[in-house]
C-alpha cells in the first residue's frame, strides 16, 4: 500500500473517536488534517475539487482540525464551513487591488512583534502559528517567521509598552495566541499585569470554537488570575460551527465571568444572506456572546472569490436590524490603512 494511503486510512479510523473532547488540545493541534487527500476522503469530495485543492494548498497549506471536519456535511463542496477551509483553484488567479499586505501591516510594528494602528490599543502577534487556515484570512502571505513575538523579543515589547503610558490594553493576537502553552501565556500575562497603566488584556482566538476542548480550567485561571480585565474575541461565521462542544467551551468561558465577544467576516458563499447571519447572531446571543464586529473583507490576494460588494453588507446588516436586538447586530466594518479605527459602514 502507497504510504500515502496508509496515512489516509489511519487518519480517517481516528475519524470516529477524533474531536471529542476527551482528546486533549495540544493533540488535537497535533492530529490536524494537514492533507487533501485525507479530507477528500472523509467527506466524499469530488475528484475536481481535490485537484484544485492540492495545486491550491502549495501557496497555503490545508489546516483543519477533525473537531471542525465534524461540524462539515459530507459530500457538498458547497458546504460553508468546508469553504472556510478548502483550497480552490480560484485562490491562484490574480486579482488587481488585492495584495499580499492590505492591511499595510508591516509599516506598524513598534517592536518585533507589536503592532500599533489604534489609540490605546496594542497589539501582539504572539505566535505565526494557528490551528486552522482560514482561506481567506488576510495574514495568509504575512511574513510571520520574521514578524511574531519570538521569546528573545519578549523584553523589547515589554519594555515597549511600559514606556507609552496611553496604552491601556494589550490584545494578544496571531495567528492564535492559544496554540501557545498555558505556562507560556501566563508568563507573558503576569509580565504585562506588572506594567501599571495596562487595564484590560484582549485574546483574540479562533481556538475556543475550533478545537472547544482548548478552554481548560488552567486557561481560565490564569485569564481570570490577572489583575487587568480580560475580553475575549472569539471568531465564528457560520451557525453550523456552533455545535455542543463549542458551545460548552463558550459557555465555560462566559460562566467564569469574561466577557466573550464574536467577530466574523462577510464571505461570499458562507454567510452572505440576512438568514444566515440573523441565526448566527440569535444563538451567539443566547449563548451570551456579543456579535462585535462584521468584518468586510480585506483585499488579500486569494480571496476575492469571497468578497461580498459592500452594499451587499449594508443591506444585510439594515435586515439584521429589522430583526433582532440592537445588542445582537453586529457593526460592518472595513479596515483601511493609516486610518484611526476600523471604518464603519452599518450596524
Ligand atoms: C482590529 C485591531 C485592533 C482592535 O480594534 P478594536 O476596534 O478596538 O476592536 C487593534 N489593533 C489592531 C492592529 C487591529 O487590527
Ligand atoms: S489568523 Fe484567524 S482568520 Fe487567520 S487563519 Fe488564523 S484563525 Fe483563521
């Protein structure tokens, strides 16, 4: 047997048992599907799709862990959350206007791995790494290796940091801070409740919803051990994403009393319609979890296929209005360089 064969059948065995919550996160991490061929399999795709698939997943590799595959309906390319994750041949074909740095990220580093664009606010790329790839996240071409916040720069951004007294919350970001061991965030979080004038500590994750397991007790001690006051932004697009094991994790999260809030970006394809976004926002509220923001795309190149026209957007979000609870509409927004905040567009 074909060794590649070998590791598709081992990987798809595992298939039952992976992504429960018995299995611990950093094996979760581990076991990802990191190959087409493997998901092709599990969820029946056709034969076309795989090959756009593989040529696509040169530029960015295929990530997805099996607690996420779980949440897809087998057999439909079309899926919303299989979209998320799947190379397509579309990702290859350039597109003008779109870039490799949108966002004009690399001109706001303050220190190696902190980045600066808004008043009071902070940002720090802890790690490069995250436990899915998103395809159409705009740090898909971000250098990360030379960019994230190796521990030999820890000092420099502390230092950094304690020297601006009008920043009063540091965000850690990524990639996913998560990925990164509980003794390491701690380390890093004790070193930043010393700096005075921070207040408030934000994670930005996608962990919670994608590998649920990942909100240990040891994670929540040491976010609710820290004298600043934690926020955690979490990142889901679709209602489907929200399963039982997610929901539990967001539930945990909000139990101990932090405030858990969801941003999600407009995707052609995944959540584009008023229906789509009216249930996602109604179960995230009954969960307790704010809709903060709906992110408008960013130009990156490779993902125009799921831009949405921005009267799209507005017309979406004027329904979600109609709708639901002022509090459970979240704001579109539109993130352009050298501009003081996110711009927004409704909501
Ligand atoms: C989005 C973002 C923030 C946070 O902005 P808020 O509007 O406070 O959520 C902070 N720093 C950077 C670099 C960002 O991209
Ligand atoms: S940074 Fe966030 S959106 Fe981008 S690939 Fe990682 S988890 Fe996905």
């Amino acid at each position: 047997m074909l060794p590649i064969m070998n590791s598709i059948l081992t990987q798809t065995d595992d298939f039952v048992g992976a992504g429960s919550a018995e299995v611990p996160w950093p094996e979760a991490l581990r076991k990802a599907v990191r190959e087409v061929e493997v998901l092709a399999e599990v969820l029946r795709l056709p034969q076309a799709w795989i090959d756009q698939a593989r040529r696509a997943a040169r530029q960015f590799p295929l990530l997805v862990p099996w607690e996420f595959v779980r949440r897809i309906r087998p057999a439909d390319p079309h899926d919303p959350l299989l979209r998320q994750v799947l190379p397509i041949g579309d990702e290859l074909i350039p597109e003008p206007g779109y870039s490799s740095d949108p966002l004009g990220e690399l001109q706001r580093c303050r220190a190696p791995g902190l980045l600066q664009k808004y008043a009071g606010r902070a940002l720090i790329v802890t790690t490069g790494a995250c436990a899915i790839h998103c395809r159409y996240c705009f740090r898909r071409h971000f250098p990360y290796h030379d960019l994230a916040a190796a521990r030999r720069h820890w000092p420099v951004i502390l230092e950094e940091l304690a020297s601006d007294a009008s920043i009063d919350e540091v965000i850690l970001s990524g990639g996913d801070p998560l990925v990164l061991p509980d003794a390491w965030l701690r380390e890093w979080v004790e070193a930043l409740g010393r700096i005075p004038h921070l207040a408030r500590l934000r994670l930005h994750t996608r962990l919670p919803v994608v590998i649920p397991q990942r909100v240990t007790q040891e994670l929540i001690d040491w976010l609710r051990g820290t004298r600043l006051t934690p926020l955690v932004v979490v990142h889901v697009n679709h209602p489907q994403e929200l399963d039982e094991t997610c929901c539990t994790a967001l539930t945990k999260l909000v139990d101990s009393g932090i405030p858990v809030l969801n941003q999600a970006v407009l995707l052609r394809g995944v959540n584009d319609s008023a229906d789509v976004l009216e249930e996602l926002c109604r179960r995230l509220a009954n969960l307790r979890v704010l809709p903060y923001y709906l992110h408008q795309l960013d130009p990156v190149q490779g993902a125009h296929h799921f831009a949405v026209p921005v009267q799209v957007g507005i017309e979406i979000v004027s329904r979600l209005r109609e709708r639901l609870p002022g509090y459970a509409v979240p704001r579109l927004v539109v993130e352009e360089p050298g501009q003081p905040a996110k711009r927004l567009l409704a909501g």
